[in-house]
C-alpha cells in the first residue's frame, strides 16, 4: 500500500502520507520518500496544502516538505482561477513560513560580479 500511495494523487492519499509522516511510524528513508513523492501530484488542491503544511512542523519532515509543498502550490497557482495570494490555504502556509523562518530570513543579494555582466 505504501509503495502506492505517492500515484494516488488525491486529498485522501495526501492526507494519509502526512499522518504517516507525522507519526512517526515510518522509516526515515520512506518519509523522505514519501514526502518527496508529493511534488509531482499534477492536479493539487487547495486542501493538500493544508494537509503537507502540517508537516512543517515536524522537524524531521521539514528538508523534503518545504521542496514538496512549494512545487504543490506552484502547480496549484499554475491552475488557480484566481490569484494564489486569496486562497485561504496558502495564506497559511505562508504565515506558517515566516514563522518558522523567522525575521532575519533574507534572500540571497546578487554579487557583484554578477550585475556587471
């Protein structure tokens, strides 16, 4: 069953991988797998995200959440009728990101080098 669930692709299947994730009843290389696996879902809802944003707050889930849960909200914002930034779910995650991140978060400054050219 587990070796299925990543092709399943549906808020059932996303909200059983991060129960599984989150209680820590599997294998740290299955997590990892599984929490990977969730990128590629090509029809994401609204409630996946919600689902995989609980995630962040597993320490050990985080490193493979964060790249699952960003390429899951730009495949949702790809299909979106109306702008992401509305969706209740991803203002969530949003929040959840800043704090998590914390307010010293920068992003990275171009160098020198690089603008010269």
């Amino acid at each position: 069953m587990l070796d299925a669930l990543p092709g399943c692709g549906s808020e059932a299947c996303v909200s059983l991988i991060t129960d599984l994730v989150l209680s820590g009843e599997l294998e740290q290389d299955r997590a990892s797998s599984l929490t990977s696996s969730l990128a590629f879902i090509s029809h994401p809802t609204p409630a996946m995200v919600s689902h995989i944003s609980a995630l962040l707050q597993s320490p050990e889930a985080v490193p493979g959440a964060l790249l699952s849960l960003s390429a899951l909200v730009n495949s949702l914002c790809l299909r979106a009728q109306a702008p992401c930034s509305r969706m209740p779910e991803v203002q969530q995650l949003m929040q959840n990101l800043r704090e998590r991140l914390g307010a010293d978060c920068h992003g990275i400054e171009e160098e020198p080098a690089l603008r010269t050219q």
